[in-house]
C-alpha cells in the first residue's frame, strides 16, 4: 500500500397590483388609505443549551465557567448551562441520551471515536449546519478526525502533536552538543550509547527508549497497519515487522526486566523520570513543556521533531489526539448547538489554549500566542497525522498490545507475534460484519 494514500457540493420577490377600473364612463374614486394597526414586537424565542465536558478540576474549570459566561453575556437569547461528566463516562452517557432522547445539546468527546458514531447516526451532520466553510481555518490533522462519507460530524477543539524531548545538561555532561538534537533513529541509538548510564544490572539513566506506541512507531515508519479505507488489517506487513524488531532492540539494549523495574519507580509530575534527569531523551506531547515550567523551572532542554528512520520529515513522522465538539443526532435545536459549537472551536479555543497550554485545533487561535512552545508546536503539525480507531475493529489496539509485550518478554518473534495479531484482529472485523 502506498502510505500516502492513506494520507489523503435569489431571493426573488413579486408584486402584483390590480386596478379594477369601473364600468361606464364614470371613474370610481381611490379610498384614502387606512392608517396601519401598529404591530407589537415579536418576542425572540431564549433557547437553553446544555453542553456537556470532562473538565471539573481547579485547573479547568475556571477556564470553562469563564468561556461559557462570556457567550451567555454576549448570546442572551441562547443561554449555556455547563455539566461536568467523568472522563471515563462521558461517551457512554451520551451514547444513551441520544438513544432515550435526552442528550446534551453539545458535548466535547474523544476525537478519536467521533467516527464511529457518525457511521451509528449518533452525531450531527454539521456539514449541513456550514461547517465545511471553515476547514480551512483548522489544522488538517484534528480535522479530519471527525470527517465520515465526505462529511463533518465533529469540530475539533484541543489537539497535540509529539515531538522529541532531549536534556540539554546531560548532552553537555557525555560531550554531545545540545544544539544538535537527533534527527534519525541512528542518531538517538548513537546519543544512548554515551547517555545511558548503569550501575550494574541497574538503570541509572536511560538514554532513550521508544516506549510500546507500535502502531505510531509505525506511522513513523512510513506505513500503516491498516488498508487505505481502513477495513483491512494489514499488522504484519514488512515494515510493521521491521518496526517491532527495532522497538525490541532498544527493549533488549537495557532488558525487559531491568527496563519494566525502572519505569515502576517513577509517578509523573516532580517524579516524572525525564524531569529528575533519570530519562535523556523522550517522545511525549509538546504540551509536556508546561510540566517542565511547573515542577523542573530551571531545566535545560530542546523540543524537536520526532526522528525518523532515514532522518528526514514527513505527514506522518508524529501522531495527533485529542477532544471534538458534537452534537447529538436528535438535537432539538440544532442552528443554535452549531453557533455555541463553532464558537468552542474558534474563539473560545484561543482562551483555552492560553490559559491551559492545550494546542487549539484552530489555527488562528495558537497563532495569536507568543511563545515558543506553541510555535514549536505550529511547525510541527504539517509533520503530524490523526490515526483514527478504524470502524472494522475498534479495539484491534489490545491484538498489536499483546505482540508488542510477547516480542519484548522474548515469547515470540515479532514476525510471530504480528502473524498471530493479524489473524485475531481479521477476525474481529469479520465478528463486527454481523453486528
């Protein structure tokens, strides 16, 4: 398959007036005319529009209450009222509503399984309400992650993109120059070897490791484990083996066990094992920056695009997530759920992304702010693909998973293990035909 592919519709007005002229030669006279009724003005109908997020913490919230009170101020005929639903609920709870008919009017959901309730009927056509007139104020990755048969069902409202973290005092420390970051997976290999450091069997920094992302690993590698309309599986394909064997060597470089015992000892935020210098390099979302400023101010590190094979950039070198706005299918007042829905992605994305160091899925919202994160990320996004779940077999992440984790505990060849993910994801896509 060719990886590239994959890549890839007056107001007019009459007046007629009749003149009834009279019989004989005497001309009816024109009544003088009548004095119009005064008309009382017609009352605009105030419409209530529940919107639904994930967003309840002192961190989001007050970015969220002051987004919806700025509409409400300015839209007092089309009043928003917030509910926070639990990330873990949010998609099955609307799911339900839509089914039973008491959906939220808006709601922001994964971006990733925005297909797949379109292809169900659960979602709007907001194609229908305009939206297509504004796809080109969005970058294309997060766009098309809520585009089915040709149509929008989703706007997108914050997504990201992953670039390579590199800590520029431990360059300096091995005699690396932390000007120049590694741009080809030769080059991370050859900057590990003076990075890494061990006190026998026992890690002590690690210079890089790609982490268990084989589909995106894949990605990167020029390729996909999917057919270009994504309904045939295609996981153990060359360059898909090729990948898991690479990924395996840099498992293999410090061992399963050594390796699986080190990741344990790390929690994230102050403990994160790149912020305490424990890990040298690391792929993780740009917005990784703003944890750096919170719990490491003082830290030296560059932020780059994520390497490839043969060192040179492509659509597809980084991957994308991230939340889209939806309607539910059976709005019942759609016109108005699309004006709230549109501002979410445009102008309120431009204060979210401010306040909370999300990359907006709106252009010009990231663009209209000054710093180098977010530049950093703007130049990254041409390089950035969205990889959405294909509808053939939502869950065939757990068969990959599984070959991933057999190739890295020595269990099977990844040539073996992907043969065995590929038999077991056709036959969830043939299990999914029946449904």
């Amino acid at each position: 398959m060719n990886w590239r592919k994959f890549l890839a519709t007056s107001l007019t007005a009459a007046l007629a007036v009749s003149i009834v002229a009279g019989c004989g030669g005497k001309k009816e006279e024109t009544p003088a005319p009548s004095t119009p009724t005064p008309t009382a003005p017609v009352e605009q109908k105030k419409v209530e529009l529940e919107f639904w997020g994930h967003w309840s913490s002192e961190q989001r919230r007050p970015t969220i209450n002051k987004i919806i009170e700025t509409w409400n101020t300015k839209n007092p005929n089309i009043q928003v009222k917030y509910t926070a639903v639990p990330f873990d609920q949010i998609i099955t709870k609307f799911q339900a509503g839509v089914t039973a008919g008491n959906a939220p009017d808006v709601a922001v959901l994964d971006a990733f399984t925005a297909q797949q309730r379109a292809s169900k009927k659960q979602n709007l056509d907001l194609s229908a309400q305009g939206a297509d007139a504004i796809k080109g104020e969005f970058f294309a990755a997060p766009w098309s992650a809520g585009t089915y048969n040709g149509k929008q069902y989703s706007l997108p409202f914050v997504t990201d993109t992953r670039m390579l973290f590199y800590n520029k005092a431990a360059f300096k420390e091995v005699g690396l120059d932390p000007a120049k970051a590694p741009v080809s997976w030769d080059d991370l290999w050859a900057a590990a070897d003076k990075l890494d450091k061990k006190n026998g069997k026992t890690l002590e920094r690690v210079g890089f490791h790609p982490g268990n992302d084989f589909a995106l690993w894949v990605l990167n590698n020029k390729t996909t484990l999917w057919n270009a309309d994504m309904t045939k599986p295609q996981v153990n394909n060359p360059v898909a083996i090729e990948t898991l064997e690479w990924m395996k060597k840099w498992n293999d470089r410090y061992t399963n066990e050594a390796y699986t015992a080190f990741k344990a000892t790390f929690q994230g935020g102050a403990n994160d094992a790149f912020i305490t210098g424990k890990v040298a390099m690391r792929v993780d979302v740009a917005t990784f920056a703003a944890q750096i400023k919170k719990y490491a101010p003082n830290m030296e590190y560059g932020m780059v695009p994520v390497p490839t094979k043969d060192g040179k950039q492509h659509p597809a070198t980084s991957w994308a997530g991230g939340f889209g706005i939806e309607i539910p299918a059976n709005a019942k007042n759609p016109k108005e759920a699309y004006a709230f829905a549109k501002y979410l992605a445009t102008e309120a994305a431009g204060v979210w992304a401010a306040e909370q160091y999300d990359m907006p899925g709106w252009q010009k919202a990231a663009q209209g702010i000054n710093d180098p994160v977010f530049t950093a990320m703007m130049g990254n996004m041409p390089n950035t693909i969205f990889y959405p779940r294909p509808l053939a077999a939502m869950d065939y992440g757990t068969a990959t998973q599984k070959a991933t984790d057999d190739v890295f505990a020595g269990k099977a060849t990844a040539k073996a293990a992907l043969d065995e993910a590929q038999k077991a994801i056709e036959q969830m896509v043939k299990d999914n035909a029946g449904k």
